[in-house]
C-alpha cells in the first residue's frame, strides 16, 4: 500500500474518509454519513482519526 499522506501535512477528515474507504477499512455508505453529519464545535476540532474513533 502507498503512503497516502505525506510527513506533516495536516490530516482532513474528507482525505481521510477517502483513504479510508480505499483501503477498504470503511464502507462507503458509512463515510457519506460521516462526512454529511453536522460535527458540534468540540467534535470540529479534533484530530480526524481521534473523531472517527470517537
């Protein structure tokens, strides 16, 4: 598998969705219903991976 993001780039949570899905770890379905649900602001601000998990 390649490296799908570089050393310091700032993770976001669509590219990671993205990736996700790719690598077949999340279905489709369930990455649209993530990036399509309203995040409060505490949930905004985490770190994409620490929200996913969350």
């Amino acid at each position: 598998m390649a490296v799908a993001f570089k050393p310091g780039q700032v993770l976001e949570l669509a590219a990671t969705l993205e990736q996700l899905v790719a690598a077949g770890l999340v279905r489709r379905a369930d990455a649209n219903l993530l990036a399509g649900s309203p995040r409060s602001r505490e949930q905004a601000l985490k770190h994409p991976l620490a929200y996913l998990a969350g």
